[in-house]
C-alpha cells in the first residue's frame, strides 16, 4: 500500500475508471478488485469483501467527472477526495522494506488507499499538465478516459483503434 511513481499513480486512476465503461463492469466481484490491485503492483494478502467491493466502485464514480470537468470542478472534486482519504505523508520502513512515502492512513481500507492515491496521483498530473490534460473518448459508443500530457497535440480518442473507427464511422456517413 505504498505511493507507487507517479505516473503508475495515474495509470491507476485512469485503468480505474476504465474498469466500468460503455463495455461490462469489470469489477464484478471483491475477486475482481484483488485481481486489478494485483495487476497494478500490490501484493497479497489483499482481503476485500462485498462492502469493500462497494466502497472501491464508489471511489471510481467519484474520479469518472474528473476527466470531463472544468478546471475548478475537477480540483474542486480532487481536493475532497484527499482531504477526505489522504492524511500527510508520512515515510515507513514497514515489514523490512526500504524508506517509502505513505499517504493513506495507517489501516486503510483498498477503498480509502485507492482514494488517496489515485486522488494525488491525478492533482499532481493536473497541475503538471492541466485539467485539459484529462479526457472522456469522443468515440460514440466507448467513454474510456485517458491522459494527454503532450499539451500541443490535443487528444480525443483512448487509442487509435477508436479514432479510426470514428473516421471510417464519418466516412461512410458522407459517402451515404
Ligand atoms: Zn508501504
Ligand atoms: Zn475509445
């Protein structure tokens, strides 16, 4: 439960929200959440139950506006999301590992750990890059969130597959 780098903060944050798009809930099971948090770098023992499922889904559908909101809505959303889950950093050397920073509480719950990352990891990236930075696929029927630190080449689609499947979407409605 240690602040993974930065960038795998809003690897986090983003593959988080992306777990429940257009597409089937992915986090079907307190199962699941283990399985993402293992994907993600944590190590068992992870022990989550129906409410911690719940908790975990809640905190996704708090960050979802995030990446559509104005500048001040998603610092505004951010900031409770901290203040709430996050506590000072702290440095620990827990079960003989080396000095690392912690920022959720002592005993947090995944759902309150998930928070306080994914929140700092976000509000470090946004005020890295911009709120313009964080976007919602404008492909019809996607909605997965993404990144864009490259600020000059604006960015409206996840992946590429969703851009040209807009484009060929476009072509076929002007040849029609
Ligand atoms: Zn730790
Ligand atoms: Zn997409």
């Amino acid at each position: 439960m240690d602040i993974p780098a930065p960038d795998r903060l809003v690897r986090l944050a983003v593959d988080l929200v992306n777990t429940r798009t257009l597409s089937p809930e992915q986090l079907t099971s307190p199962a699941a959440v283990r399985e993402f948090l293992v994907e993600h770098g944590e190590s068992d023992p992870i022990t989550i139950d129906d409410a911690g499922l719940e908790a975990v889904r809640a905190v996704r559908e708090q960050l979802r506006p995030v990446f559509r909101a104005e500048p001040a809505e998603a610092a505004r959303v951010l900031n409770g999301l901290l203040e709430e889950n996050a506590v000072r950093p702290y440095l620990s050397d827990h079960d003989g590992s080396p000095w690392h920073l912690h920022v959720a509480k002592p005993g947090a719950t995944w759902a309150e750990w998930l928070a306080a990352t994914t929140a700092l990891g976000l509000a470090s990236f946004v005020a890295a890059h911009g709120s313009k930075a964080l976007g919602v696929c404008a492909a019809v029927d996607c909605e997965r969130v993404f990144v864009n630190a490259a600020e000059k080449r604006p960015r409206r689609f996840c992946t590429p597959r969703c851009a040209s499947r807009t484009r060929v979407a476009s072509y076929r409605a002007r040849q029609a």
